[in-house]
C-alpha cells in the first residue's frame, strides 16, 4: 500500500471515527484513535525488543524491514513513561495522525526516514489487522463506558478531588503499547493501551482505561510524596501507584456490583507485593478505603496509610 491508498486510508479513518466510537453522553470522557504512525512505532520497537512479526515479505521488504528492526535496537531499552525523549516522539507521531508523511514532525530525521521507509511495509502486512483490533476494542469498550463510565469517573474524581478534564482524554490503542500494555503521560493528558492484551479487555480494559485516567488527574504522587515527609517516613516508591490501582479496581467492582455484575480486580496480591512490598494491599485497604466511603478527606487517609509504614 503506497501513499494514495495510506491517503484514502487516512480519510476513511476519520469518517469512521465520527461513526464508530459514538458517546452516549452529553461530554465524552475519552477519544479513541487508531494511528498508524504510532501503532508502527511501538510495534518495530516490540518486534526489536525480540516480539514475533511474522509475515511474507519479499526479499526487498525483508531488507529494509529487518534494516528498520536493527536501527529501532537502541529504543529498546528506553522507557516509554519516564524517558522524555521518548514521550516526545510519542507526542510528536500522536500529531502525526492522518498524515501520509511525517514532513514537518519534531522527530529524529533518522527516525523520520525509517519510519517513513517501514510505513508501506506495515500498510501492506500488518496494519489492516492492527486497525481492526483498535477498533474492535473501542468499540467494546465504549458501549461499557456509555452504561458505567459517568458513574466511575464521578467516583473517581470525587476521591481525588479534581474535575475530569474539559476535553475528552485521548487514547490511541495499539497493537502493543510496550511491557506494561498501558501507559498514560500528563501534559496534555494521552494514555496508550494495548488493543490486544487480553486482560486489557471487557471490564478489565474498563477498569485499566480509568486507571490510566488517573494518572494525569491531580497530582495524587506528589500528595502522597508530602505527606510522607511531613511525617518523615520512607514509603515504597511505588506506593502512590498501587493506591490508583486499588481505587481504579475497586470503583469499577462497585460500579458494575450495582449492575449486579461480579468482577475480578485486574491487579492481583502480587503486583501489589511487586508495587509496594508484602502487607501492602492491607494497608491500603484499610487506610484508603474510608476515602473511597467518602469518610476520610483524602490528607487524612494518606496521612494514615503513610503512619502505616513506619
């Protein structure tokens, strides 16, 4: 597929995003894209992380496909939350979407011609497959978010104390959207999911969706961070983390239990253990769970899930 059919492409795909992603509320929480540049860029970086790519490429596409691989090597080890470089290419390639070149975007020029190199290679073996999976898992996720999302992220905010931001958060799906199979950055607020993850599907792509929602509202680590020092205690690094993924899981078990539907949490006893060390899932429940009830002002709980720790 060269660039007239990565154009027609292109234009089909805004058509459809008008017609396929419709909300059922008034001020849509999320905005669901599926960007071929984006999709391409983590998809070469998993494939040169040692992930699967099969396809039947001429000798030429296996070429400059396995040219392509080899130049993505030194990406591998970057983190795509915490290196800004690489969130500003992920920026740059979200501003990308829709264009059937990437003149004029702030990356790397030898980024730029890989990437503009692998392009027709991926139109023509993966993408259509790819695209399919996003939309697919839009879809499914939109029509949970018209029956349960104003109800969860009411809940969510309230707990924060924030308001939802006053445009829709924008989510590009992809293919593979690096180890964790999720990410979300802050300024502006853009979270990338896995469209293929398994347990980033039904109501635990709901569960995780807000999730990664949480983390650009309010500045809930630097809370958490504050009242550890106002008490001089050291907490695990990763504590603040495993709190958003009890309140995103429990909000979401509550919500759908009033459906009269049963959930499994996404996050189970060891990534608690992994997150924030043995004992400290208990610790949350029993020091956060008064914020959810609405019992404890959010500096009151976690000035007693920091004590918890001492």
């Amino acid at each position: 597929m060269r660039h007239t059919d990565l154009r027609l492409c292109a234009a089909l795909l805004v058509v459809a995003a008008a017609s396929a992603f419709p909300a059922a509320q008034q001020k849509p929480l999320f905005s669901f894209h599926s960007n071929p540049w984006l999709n391409l860029h983590h998809f070469v970086r998993s494939v040169a992380r040692g992930g699967p790519a099969p396809a039947e490429l001429s000798e030429r596409e296996r070429a400059q496909w396995t040219a392509g691989v080899e130049f993505y090597k030194p990406y591998v080890p970057r983190d795509l939350l915490f290196d800004e470089g690489m969130v500003a290419i992920k920026y740059a390639l979200r501003g990308a979407e829709g264009k059937t070149s990437l003149e004029g975007v702030k990356i790397d020029p030898a980024l730029r011609t890989t990437l503009e190199r692998l392009m027709p290679i991926y139109q023509e073996h993966w993408w259509p497959e790819h695209d399919r999976a996003n939309r697919a898992w839009s879809v499914a996720i939109q029509s949970l978010l018209d029956r349960h999302g104003a109800a969860i992220s009411q809940a969510l905010t309230r707990v924060y104390g924030v308001m939802w931001p006053s445009e829709p958060m924008h989510v590009d799906l992809s293919v593979t959207a690096g180890p964790n199979s999720g990410y979300a950055t802050v300024d502006p607020p853009h979270i990338v999911i896995s469209s293929t993850d398994p347990g980033y599907r039904g109501y635990g792509g709901l569960e995780m969706l807000f999730h990664e929602s949480s983390h650009p509202l309010g500045a809930f680590f630097q809370e958490t961070r504050q009242a550890a020092a106002a008490q001089k205690v050291t907490i695990p690094p990763q504590l603040s983390h495993a709190v958003l993924f009890y309140t995103a899981g429990e909000l979401t078990t509550r919500e759908l239990k009033a459906h009269g539907i049963d959930y499994a949490q996404y996050a189970g006893p060891g990534l608690y253990a992994n997150l924030c060390g043995a004992g400290c899932r208990e610790k949350i429940v029993e020091h956060w769970t008064p914020r959810l009830d609405g019992k404890r002002s959010t500096a009151e709980a976690l000035s007693a899930l920091v004590a918890a720790f001492r």
